[in-house]
C-alpha cells in the first residue's frame, strides 16, 4: 500500500512538474521572441535600449538611448510585433475550435469561405478606391458576408449540420474566388493588379497604431470566447444525448464556436492578408506537446500560435533587401511539417 502511494506521489509531483514547465515555457518564450523581434531589423536596437523605450512608456525613465531608436522601437516595431502575435494567436486557436468542432484534422480557420470573402473584399477595395486604407474595413465586411452566405447555403428546414456547412464553405469560397479572378482581370496590370497579389500574399508592412486599435479588439473578443469555452469543446465530440446529458447546448455552443472563430479569421484577413497554414500545423504542434484536451491545448496554441507567426514575420523583413510574404514562409515551412506528421503518425489523429 505504501509503494503504491509512493508511485502515486511521484507520478503526480511529475506531472505537476512538467506542466509547470511547459506553462513557464508558453510564457516565456514569445516574449523573448518578441524581445528579438524588436532589436533585429536593419537599423539594430541593443536589448537593453528596446527595455528602457519600453519602460519609459510607464515609468519615468532618463532617457539613454537615441531619439531614432525609440521611433524605430516604439512606431514601427513594436505595433507590428503585437499584430503578428495576436493573429497569430487567433488563427491558431480559431484552427483549434474548428478541428475539435468538425473532428477533422484537415480543417483549417478559412473552411468557411471566409478568407476568400476576405481576399475578394479586400480586392474590390483597391481597385474602387486605389487606396490601402480602405482596404481593411472591405475585407472585413466582406469576410464576414462570406460567413452568412455560407450559414445560409447550408440551412435546410431551418437546420444546418455540420457536413453541410463545410460543403457550403467549398461553394462560399469558390464563389468568392472566381469573382476575385475576375477583379485580378479588370485590374490595371501595371499598378493595381501587383498590389492586389501582393496584399492577398500576407504582410505586416502596414501596422501601425491606429489600425491595432480598432483591429485586435475584434480577435480579442474572440480569442476571449474561445478561451473561456476551451473545456466545452472537449463536449464537441460527444452525441447530442451525451452533451444533453450533461447539461450542455450543443447546438448552441456550436454556433458560438463558429462564430467566435470567423470573427478571428475575418478581422486576421483584414488586418494581413491571406496567412495560411497557422491555423492548420500550430494545433497540431499543440495537440503533441500538450494533448487533446482542450483546455491545455488552446493556451498552448496561443502561445506556439503569437511565437511562430512573430518568429516567421521576422525572418520575412530580414532576410532578403525586399521583405518576403507571409504566405510564402508560412507554407515553406508548414507544408514540409504537416507531411512529416502525416507520415509519422500514418494519418492517424487523437
């Protein structure tokens, strides 16, 4: 009886352990990402002038670091660090919400057509207006149009399943792309057409301030509900008599998920453009390290989610002279290890 205690106790006190590890490291590590993020670029910030601009926002700090430093810091990096770290913190967990919803590990944020409502919004925005400051606001009309078209498509007899609302994203999203083409053919190819590829590809070039505030309010809330319900969508896999059971609306709770994560999606398009594959390899990154509980899972995709898309983006202005897309680093790197998964786990998915 005393061994058997024994073993109990040290298997516990292990695994408090090892979770206590893997939350100091969700922690941590964006942050020294985003530390890095903020010093690297072509004109070079020492780490400890990059914490001195930012504690002096709150404290009343001597100034020891240059007047330009502080510009770089403060208005051109550290808007779009929080940008890349929430979208890619939402597109992570919206990913999440959908694979655990649908039970497919194939679903990404963007089944709903919504990207491609998104990307045609967007578009349309450009070539009406020729002006990039537009184009935030009709991706995002046309990001969430794309989501009720979609709802409506797959109701029948006032019902709606799930098998229908994915076929109902496949039509959304073909619709949305076939008129997008037709954008991309009635654009000047001499100056609207290249800025219409280049925003659909994804980029952070044009955060700034004003764009966060009106922007990550929208991917909180979502993030918010998500988060809060993340032990519901453990009950997403259950029958409708089994949730009824214990005393959950699946119905409803359905809707919600659906909900919070196409406002993620649409407000991320908006705000960046097209970035794939964050929201299809981050859960699966999580699902391995932490498993398929969901309420260890979504944090952990908040935190691979915000330190993955930050580390990408970074790499994408410092690479090369010209700054990379998003969409292209993305795939390069996540195609190559979603191929690895599938192989390694022979298609299987807990």
């Amino acid at each position: 009886m005393a061994l058997t205690a024994s073993k109990t106790l040290n298997y516990l006190t292990t695994q408090f352990t090892t979770r206590s590890l893997y939350s100091l490291l969700f922690v941590v590590a964006p942050l020294l990402i985003a530390l890095a993020a903020l010093c690297i670029g072509r004109y070079v910030v020492p780490p400890d002038h990059v914490l001195g601009i930012l504690l002096s926002k709150i404290l009343p700090l001597d100034p020891f670091w240059k007047p330009v430093e502080e510009t770089v810091v403060f208005n051109i990096r550290l808007p779009r660090v929080i940008l890349a770290m929430f979208i890619g913190a939402g597109l992570a967990v919206a990913g999440a919400a959908f694979q655990g919803l649908f039970g497919n590990p194939l679903v990404s944020p963007h089944i709903l057509g919504v990207s491609s409502g998104a990307g045609f919004g967007a578009a349309l925005s450009i070539l009406i207006f020729r002006h990039m400051a537009f184009v935030p606001l009709g991706a995002l009309i046309f990001g969430v149009m794309a989501m009720i078209v979609a709802l409506w498509i797959s109701r029948r007899n006032g019902q709606s399943s799930l098998f229908m609302l994915i076929l109902a994203g496949v039509i959304t999203a073909a619709l949305f792309e076939a008129m997008l083409s037709l954008i991309k053919y009635l654009a000047d190819p001499d100056d609207t057409l290249p800025t219409i590829v280049y925003w659909l590809m994804g980029s952070l070039t044009s955060a700034n301030w004003s764009m966060l505030s009106w922007g990550l309010p929208l991917i909180f809330i979502g993030l918010s509900i998500l988060y809060m319900l993340r032990w519901r969508l453990n009950i997403l896999s259950l029958s409708d008599i089994e949730a009824r059971a214990l005393g959950v609306n699946l119905n409803r709770m359905r809707w919600i998920v659906i909900l919070a994560a196409t406002l993620i999606t649409a407000a991320s398009v908006s705000l960046a453009g097209i970035v794939g594959w964050v929201g299809l390899v981050i859960p699966h990154i999580a699902r391995m390290i932490v498993g398929a509980n969901h309420q260890a899972m979504i944090p952990a995709s908040i935190s691979l989610g915000a330190g993955y898309l930050l580390l990408v983006d970074t790499v994408a202005r410092t690479a090369t002279s010209a700054e990379i897309p998003l969409s292209i680093l993305t795939a390069v790197i996540g195609a190559p290890f979603f191929a690895w998964l599938l192989k390694s786990t022979k298609g299987g998915w807990a």
